[in-house]
C-alpha cells in the first residue's frame, strides 16, 4: 500500500466520521425544529383558548361597567335633589322660626304676666 492509498483510506474514514456527525447534527436540529414547532402550535391552541375564555368576561365587564355608571349618574341626580330639598327645608324652617319666634314669645310673656297678675290680685283678697 502506498502513501496515497492511505491517505484516501484515512481521507475516506474522516469523510465518513465527518458525514455522521454531519448526520447526527442534522437529525438533532430536525428533532429540535419538530419539538418548537409542537410547542408553537400548543401555544397557539392556549392563546385561542385563553381568548375565547376571555372574549366573553370582557364583554360582559363592559356591560356591568356600563350599567353602573348609569347607576352612578342616576345616584348623583338623586343626591343633587335631596341637596336641594334640604336646602329648601333649612330655608323653611328658618322662615318658620322667624315667622313665629317673636309672637311665640309674646304669647308666653303674656301668659307669665298674666299669671303673675293673678296670683298678685288673689294674695291682695287673701289679705283683706
């Protein structure tokens, strides 16, 4: 055997280590490809879950939150008559007291004389 024959043969045995680990590379990166791309799609099949789960809460929330804003603006024109009616009321019955306070005074003022008066005019008969 000659010194080309020996080295095609130990050309060809490289060749041949080198077409393996080329084989396993590609076989590796095939199985890494095969096993992103299941995961992809059970990510894809999670999120159109996740979306037809929460497409229909979302519509709902809306719904709730819309219905309790108008809650909240019907309570507010609530709240702004029962400020007006209080202030109404307050108005009234400050009207009232200085309506009646000054004759209710005078009225008691003269039953106290008048009761004062009698007591003084019975004692003076008492005496006599």
């Amino acid at each position: 055997m000659s010194g080309a024959d020996i080295g095609a043969a130990v050309g060809g045995g490289v060749g041949f280590v080198v077409a393996l680990i080329l084989l396993w590379a590609v076989l590796s990166l095939r199985a890494a490809v095969s096993s992103l791309t299941t995961t992809v799609e059970s990510l894809g099949r999670a999120a159109e879950e996740v979306r037809s789960e929460t497409l229909p809460l979302l519509v709902q929330m809306r719904g709730i939150a819309e219905r309790t804003e108008s809650e909240l603006t019907r309570m507010d024109g609530l709240l702004e008559t029962v400020a007006s009616v209080s202030a109404t009321v307050d108005s009234a019955s400050r009207l009232a007291y200085l309506a009646f306070s000054n004759p209710v005074i005078k009225a008691a003022a003269f039953g106290a004389g008048t009761t004062r008066a009698v007591s003084r005019l019975r004692r003076g008969r008492d005496r006599d």
